[in-house]
C-alpha cells in the first residue's frame, strides 16, 4: 500500500493531531469504541486498546474533515490494530481512504454507498435469482445487510482469518473482491437462508454461524468464481448515475 512513506514523510502529524477536538465526531467515536469487537480479548474490556481506538479514529476525522467520523470506521481501523501498531494503523487507514477510496463510503451527501449496494444487488440477482427473489418476497433489501458488509470492509462478520484473505485480496484488485466475497457468502449460505424467516435471515447474516461457510479457503475458493470484472463494475455504475441519480435530480 506504500502507507510507510506517507509515515516517514509525515510522522510528527500523527502526535499532533490524535488528541485534538473534533466536535460532535467525538461524541460519535466515543459511543462507537466499546462496540467495536466486543467478544474479542484484545478490545473486550481493555481500556488502553481503546484508548488507542479512540485516537486513531480521532486523528483520522482531525486529517480529513469533510468525511470526520462514520459508523464503520471503528471496524476498519480496529482490524488494523489487530495486525500492527499505533502510529501504521493510522496510516495505513488514511491510505484506504486515500488510495483506495474508501472515504466515497463514508462521505455525507454523496451516495457512493447507495450506488455500490445497487451495483451488488444487480451481480446478486444476476448470479443468484432465486435467493434474490426470495429476499425480495420477505421483504429483506440490500442495504440492510450489505452496508455493513462495505462500511467495515467485512471485518465486523467474518472471523479474523477469513477476514484477513478477504484483505489480501482487496489491496491487490479493489473493490471486485467485495462484491464477490458478498456473493460468496450467500451462495453458501444459501440452502440455509431459503429455509428462514425475515428475522432469523438478519441474525445469521450477522453472525454467520455456520463455520463452514466462513472458512477462508472456501470463501474465497467459491468468491472467485464469479465473474465479477472491474469493466463489467465500472458498466453497472454508469447505469446507476444515468438512470438513478438523474431521477433524484
């Protein structure tokens, strides 16, 4: 990701603004911190690890003002604490918004997100019609399942291993991995979700209890799979702005 050259070039930034007061994005990180992996050891009851938490994602709103602080940031950024320090977890977040551009998912008024969960549902219907129409006969959209998914890059559901691959991936391809690990997952959680009701479908798209379908070489073995391009992505978007937001004026 080259994050450790914007550490070198910027590495007294950080101390100066991890501390600073940002103003209702305070508020907002404090009540989101102790939510952040609560049945993990390492932020379960741990108060120095979110303190950590808390001036990263402070630092992060201080850095870029115009995103600040959203739900889902606390996910991404605690990831990271699991696989390095401080000081890199910062960076290495700030070149996810930055270079990946991830901070188009948390921008207020902008509606990447919505264009992104359209574009899912399209590969979801598309690849997977009957569970589509099943969702649709319940009452289960999208977004209310997905956005989790994208906000907090899969962290907050998948175990760390399985969440880790899914990483690997994203740094390497973008945001194809996303809409194919989404894909995955439903396609093995299938047979199981057709056999629910629209409130056990929410539970277990949160949890997904069933360990098999978390395993990471199968997820990621069955993700692949599908012929998900950045061409074809790049197509539905387009779509999306024409005949979407043109109606929204």
């Amino acid at each position: 990701m080259n994050s450790r050259r914007l550490y070198e070039d910027y590495e007294r930034k950080y101390d100066s603004i991890c501390n600073v007061d940002v103003g209702e994005d305070s508020k907002c990180i404090k009540a989101d911190i102790g939510r952040t992996f609560p049945s993990n050891p390492r932020f379960k009851d741990n108060p120095d690890t979110l303190q950590t938490l808390e001036r990263i994602l402070t630092a992060l709103a201080a850095n870029d003002p115009e995103v600040g602080y959203m739900q889902g940031m606390n996910c991404v950024v605690g990831f990271a604490m699991l696989q390095m320090p401080e000081i890199e977890a910062f960076w290495f977040t700030v070149c996810l918004l930055e270079e990946y551009d991830l901070r188009w998912m948390y921008l207020p008024r902008i509606p990447h997100l919505s264009m992104y969960l359209y574009v899912f549902d399209h590969f979801f219907q598309t690849f997977l019609p009957q569970l589509h129409r099943y969702f649709q006969d319940i009452g289960i959209a999208t977004s209310m399942y997905a956005t989790e998914w994208f906000a907090t890059l899969f962290t907050y559901m998948l175990p760390e291993q399985t969440a880790l691959r899914v990483w690997d991936l994203f740094l390497i391809h973008g945001y194809v991995v996303t809409i194919q690990t989404g894909l995955a997952l439903l396609s093995r959680s299938q047979d199981s979700l057709l056999m629910l009701e629209f409130e056990e479908v929410m539970r277990y798209m949160k949890t997904f209890p069933d360990p098999v379908v978390v395993d990471p070489q199968g997820l990621i073995d069955d993700a692949v799979k599908f012929k998900v391009t950045s061409l074809v992505l790049e197509e539905i978007e387009e779509i999306y702005i024409r005949d979407v937001m043109s109606k929204l004026g």
